[in-house]
C-alpha cells in the first residue's frame, strides 16, 4: 500500500477513534477520563469538546471543580485566553489553596494584560513557600515575565540562600559523608527505598543531585546553575561577590587560594579548589554568540576530592 494512502488512513482512523470518544462520553466522570488521555497526546482540541458540554455552574463538588480546571488547561494550550481566564477564576475562587490553577490564573492575568493581578498572585506563591517556579515563569512566557523589573523584585525579596561551604563539607546544613536518610530528613525529602540518589527538580528540568555511596554516605552534591537560576528562588550563597551569574574571574577573585584549570571536549571551563573537607568544581561554559562569549556558571560540584 502506498505510504500517502497509509497514512491518510491511519489520520482518519485516529480522528474517529477521538470523535467516538466525545460521543461516547455519557457521563462527567467518564468525559474527564478521556479528556486526560487527549490531553496527555495534546489532542487539546477533542479534550475542549468533550469537556465543554459538562462544565457546571457550581464548581462544589470534585467532579465539576476537575472537569473545569481541565477545561481551561486545554482552553490555554490552545491560545484561548479569556476563556481559561474565566474559567480558571472560577476554579481559584472555589479552592484558593490548590497550586496549578493559581498558576494558570497569574499566566492568564499577565498573557492579558492584567499585570498587577499577574504580580499579585506570583508574589503569593513565593510566599507560599514554592521552591518549583517552573510553571510560574514560563506560562506566561518565560523571557518576557522574568525581565519585568516587578518579577525581578519580588524574586530578589523572597529569595532563598543555597549555602555552599566546601572548606567544612556543608551544604543547606547537612555535609558530605552524612546518612542519606538523615539528609532525607533534613531536606524534607521523601527518600526512594532502593537506596538511589535524591534528586529535585524544576518542572522536567533536574536542580540538584545528592549522590550517596554504597554505604548510603553522601559523596557528591550536583547543582545545575541555569535550572536554579531561572526556575526556582534559589540564590547561590558561596563566597561574597559570587552569585549564578559570576564570571570566571569573580570567582577566581572571591574564593581566592590555589585553584587547578581544566577544560572538557566541548570546551568547558572548570576551576577546582580543594579544601581540607571537600573539592569544589565550577563549571563554566559558552553561551551563544548573542550573549558576547562570556564564560556563565553552568554547574556547582562539591565532593570528596583531594585532601
């Protein structure tokens, strides 16, 4: 059979496969199941219809508050914003306290025009506490909310230290060679059984890695730079005069001491400083041509090194 002709027919197929399931859907409870498996193929169109026809007036119960939150993920992701706007003030209303639909509302508040509520809301999720900004900062489009003076501002006053001290091993108060489930505690981390390494992350995108030997002692702390730096409130508390965006040379300057050089295959930058407790690796790298070459912090490595 021809490839053209195949692939029609695997479209139509697909299409009346997803036109049955809206047809199928007789109940609310049956139409936000099959609305999830659309949205998780982003078939974001068919998941609005079938959703639309069972949106309620009372969002009280669970059902009707679900099936109202998913309608306006799908009305967002397909650029209708003043409708998910209006659902998701809706949604916020009946259960203030959930996170994701405030998410939503700040990135439809900003998306149209409505700035002031966009800052309002951004500035009660950092209060609240979050250490994941992900989708804070990038629904309502990444590169244009985080350079508003307002959103700099409020990151700047809600800040969160990550304290980095290699000369005695520390980092966020606990230190290499300690027990992972005594550093599962003190993070605050619910700790995989198996005895793998604990990991954050910012949205998809990973923040950190704590990494433990086979005595279950940690041995390395990993911290990607860029992901702390545009995704979370984290700021990099290392040595005066050192933040996310030092270059080479304020590092250099700040930690002062003797420090090794070494470069990667793709023509990294890492400086090494051993300390009595620990070596510390900053990762540099090349941004693209646009950002002037400056060398930027790429990675924070703290581990049993030389001594």
């Amino acid at each position: 059979m021809d490839r053209s002709v195949s692939k029609a027919l695997l479209t139509g197929t697909l299409f009346v496969t997803l036109w049955a399931g809206v047809c199928s859907a007789a109940t609310p409870e049956a139409a936000l199941g099959q609305a999830r498996s659309l949205v998780a193929g982003n078939h974001y169109p068919e998941a609005l219809a079938i959703l639309e026809p069972f949106i309620a007036d009372d969002l009280g119960d669970p059902i009707s508050w679900e099936i109202a939150a998913e309608t306006g993920r799908a009305a967002f992701h397909l650029g209708q914003y003043h409708k998910a706007h209006e659902l998701f003030q809706r949604v916020v209303q009946a259960r203030p306290v959930v996170m994701e639909p405030a998410l939503y509302l700040e990135a439809t508040s900003y998306l149209l025009g409505d700035h002031r509520q966009a800052f309002v809301i951004f500035e009660a999720i950092l209060q609240s506490g979050a250490q994941d900004l992900y989708l804070a900062v990038t629904l309502p489009g990444e590169k244009g909310f985080l350079d508003e003076p307002k959103v700099q501002e409020l990151l700047e006053q809600y800040a969160h230290p990550l304290a980095i001290r290699p000369a005695s091993a520390m980092i966020q108060g606990v230190r290499l060679g300690q027990k992972r489930s005594i550093i599962a505690d003190h993070l605050g981390i619910d700790a995989p059984p198996d005895g793998t390494n604990l990991t954050a992350r910012a949205g998809p995108f990973l923040t950190w890695i704590f990494s433990f030997d086979q005595n279950e002692q940690l041995t390395e702390v990993v911290l990607d730079a860029e992901h702390l730096r545009r995704y979370t409130p984290f700021i990099l508390d290392l040595s005066e005069g050192i933040s996310w965006a030092s270059t080479p040379i304020t590092c250099i300057g700040s930690l002062g001491g003797k420090f090794r050089s070494s470069t990667t295959t793709d023509g990294s930058l890492i400086l090494t400083w051993d300390f009595s407790e620990a070596s510390l690796d900053l990762v540099f790298s090349r941004p693209d041509t646009d950002q002037h070459g400056a060398a930027i912090l790429e990675m924070v490595r703290m581990y049993r090194g030389q001594t």
